[in-house]
C-alpha cells in the first residue's frame, strides 16, 4: 500500500443459515459436501477467529453483517404467499430445492460482495464500492440490493465514498472482487487487474465446457468505468478456460496478488507471459512466484485453496508480508512444498500463518473468500457508519452474538423449520443494535 493508505479487510460474518447444500456449479468442494450437517456456530466462530488473527498481524479489520436468510420477499415474488411459517412450508412441499437457494448463506463471502477502487486511483478523489451482481448464480443474485444496503450504511459519508448500485443485465454478469486485484507501483499508483471468463457480446468457442466462466468481460470493463478509475491503470486478462473447468471459478482460487506481489498457478490465466510481462512492464519492482501444473497439479491447487489465501502487510516488519492459508494448504503436501518455496524465495512474503476456516472450506471458500480488501486513509476509517471496525470489546460482543443464537448443528432439511427463520430474524435484529447499522433488512420494515 501507499504511505497515505491501509488496507482494511471487511470480513463476512456467517450467517444462521450457514449449510451445505450444494447449490454453486463449479464450486468443487460445495459440491462434493452436499447435504452434509453443517455448523453455523462453529463456521461464524471460526470465521470471527480468522478476524481476529488477521488483526493480531497489524491489519485493519472490520465486519459486514450476514443476509437475511430465507428471503421471504423472493418467496412472495416466486408465489409463496402467507405467513413466514406458511411460506416456508409451502415451498418445502413443492419445491425444497428453491428453499435451499433462498436460504443460502453465501454471502459471507465477501469477496463477492463488490469491487473498490481507493480514492488514490480515482478521478473524483473518492473511494468507490460496486457491489457485485452476481447473475450468473439465482441465490447469489438475490444478494446484490442487501449488499447495496449494507455498503450504504457503512460508507455513507458522501463527500469520501460513492456505493454505485450493481451493474444491470445478464450480460454484465460481476463477481465482484473475486477476479479482482489492485496492485501498487512503486510511486503508489494502483494499477487494477480484472479477470474474465467469457464475452457476452463476442462469445467465442474455446471457452470451459464442464463449468461456467462466471464474469464477462463486458462487466468487468463496465466496473473499470463506473469506479471511475485513472486512465491506463486497468488491465484486463482471460481466465484460463482449463482453469474453471477444474474448479477455479474465480481467480482468487488460482491467484493472489497484493501491492507489488503476485502468487499464481499457471492455469490461472489464459496468456501468461503476456499477463506477467503486462504487470512487470506497469509496476516497477514486481515479483510472482507461480506454480507450474507438474509441481502442483491444478486439483491439489483447487483442494487446498492455497491461492485463496489472504497476503497482508504486517506490523512485524516494514514491507514485509504474511500469507494467511487455510489449515488445508499446510495439510496437502503438494500446496505445502509449494508455500515453502514461496517463503524461500526472493520476495517480500516472509512468513504464513494457517487458520481453521473448515466450515468456510467446505461450502468452497477460504480465508480470501471471507474478506472484501478496502484501501483506506487511517481517517476514512474513522468515518465509517455504525461500529463495524474489529476490536476486543466488538469481538467478545460478536462472541457472544453468535454463542447464544446460533444453531451447533444445521442439515438443509431443517431451512423448513420456522423456528429457525424466528431465531435468525431475531439474531439480525439484534446484531444491527450491536453494530449500530440502523435498520437494514427487509423484515425489520414490518417488526
């Protein structure tokens, strides 16, 4: 980051539907988990750990508050008319699948959430914030007006931070910062790189063919636009399709970038040399260490998450980074070996931190998965709505949050049970007192 900047992390909080339903094509590890007992606590706990211990290092640390989940209002609009308990009932008998995807607790990944651009790298001087779309997907599609909401609440000083709504159309279908990642030159100009998956206007035949490329060109350039970047500092890459089909649906699975920084598999995009020579030529002083297939093959990769982990600047030493990995990189021998190479190597990453984010993991998420990076001035942290910036008093309360409404122990059977949608409402309600956010969901128009 710049001297005038930090970069906070926004963490998901995990919501009380938290389950494994499998609803997300591509997702590998979502997939092969389907219908398995899931934990709402113990995921929203480890999650609030990760936090933590990201902040421990010297990072700024904030919360985004989870969905209201199910969404009665997509229940209304589908033909689910009557009660709450009416509602869930009927779709239960007709349709229980539909009542996994309005239930879905997805968005506590907040890497989807939007994309930001610093007001360092903007035109107007402002920070901007697009949330995600996320089309591509019906129950993450459901997300973008709650996210909008959110984002809101928190950023609301208009005169230091524009929320843009999400981009309309399927053909601008966004992924928000998932394929997104802000580099610094060595001057502190940000120099962005979007990654796509397909073209909505151009569509070509080389694409994936076991699973959707997810982000369209058109909406990443669209995003460039509307968070009115510097002219020349957005560069735009390919996914690579052999990528996707093995699972990489978003680049943040097979890549990780931060400052002058770039970790990356060589299946992450689709012209390598071009993309690596592109970043050097942009950023003065860049380095990447990237894998090759042979030494860790593209499954080992997807399996671990070890490009979905989180590289922060610490406190610990100026300049240097942590890489911050799921327990299940250190886990694959492969993933592993390839971290110590890292560490080896002659780069800024000195030293890696492994967090259990199982629950995370399971639904197909790591610790990048959990965050939404901001870059901020020390003041524009200070300007933020509601009390959403980590520390002890706000953890212990978040602690005891989720220890007293939160179910242990959650199959997607038991999204019929209206009990549930009771104990999350009044969870919700709740937590919008604690962060001090107002009233930002739907029901609490009518409690």
């Amino acid at each position: 980051m710049s001297d005038a900047l930090l970069e906070a992390n926004f963490d998901g909080i995990v919501g009380p539907t938290h389950n494994f339903a499998g609803l997300s094509h591509g997702n590998v590890a979502s997939a092969a988990n389907e219908s398995r007992s899931a934990s709402p606590r113990g995921a929203a706990l480890e999650g609030l750990a990760k936090m933590r211990a990201v902040r421990d290092l010297g990072v700024a640390q904030a919360v985004l508050p989870p969905h209201q989940r199910p969404s009665l209002r997509a229940l209304h609009r589908l033909g689910f008319f009557g009660s709450p308990e009416e509602a869930l009932a009927a779709a239960q008998a007709k349709d229980p699948h539909l009542l996994r995807l309005v239930s879905s607790a997805s968005a506590m990944w907040a890497a989807n959430a939007a994309t930001v651009a610093s007001a360092s790298d903007t035109t107007d001087g402002r920070l901007h914030l697009a949330p995600a779309n996320l089309r591509q997907m019906f129950h993450r599609a459901l997300e973008a007006p709650t996210t909008l909401s959110i984002l809101r609440a928190i950023f609301r000083d208009g005169s230091r931070f524009v929320v843009h709504p999400p981009l309309p159309g399927e053909q601008f279908a966004d992924e928000g910062a998932a394929n997104h990642t802000r580099f610094v030159t060595e001057a502190g100009e940000g120099v962005h790189l979007f990654a796509w998956g397909r073209s909505a206007f151009a569509p070509s035949t080389d694409g994936p063919t076991r699973f959707p490329a997810r982000q369209t060109k058109e909406a990443s350039e669209a995003i460039a636009r509307l968070l009115h970047l510097r002219e020349g500092s957005a560069l735009f890459v390919r996914q690579n399709p052999a990528g996707i089909d093995a699972g990489a649906f978003h680049t943040d699975v097979v890549a990780v970038g931060h400052e002058r920084f770039l970790m990356a598999h060589e299946l992450s995009f689709a012209d390598v040399a071009t993309t690596r020579s592109e970043l050097e030529r942009r950023i003065g002083g860049f380095q990447s260490v990237w894998a090759s297939n042979e030494e860790l093959p593209i499954a080992d990769a997807v399996a671990s998450y070890v490009f979905n982990s989180q590289i922060v600047t610490t406190s610990r030493e100026p300049h240097a980074m942590t890489l911050v990995a799921p327990i299940e990189t250190r886990e694959n021998p492969r993933a592993h070996a390839f971290v110590e190479k890292v560490l080896a190597a002659d780069n800024p990453v000195r030293d890696v931190v492994y967090l259990d984010v199982r629950q995370s993991m399971r639904n197909g998420g790591g610790p990048a998965c959990l965050r939404q990076r901001v870059p901020l001035t020390p003041e524009d942290l200070t300007m933020l709505g509601g009390r959403v910036v980590l520390d002890d008093a706000l953890y212990a309360d978040l602690v005891t949050w989720v220890t007293t409404h939160y179910r242990d122990r959650l199959l997607p059977t038991d999204l019929a049970d209206p009990l549930l949608w009771r104990e999350s409402m009044t969870a919700l309600d709740e937590l919008t007192k604690i962060l001090r956010l107002g009233s930002i969901y739907d029901f609490q128009e009518e409690w």
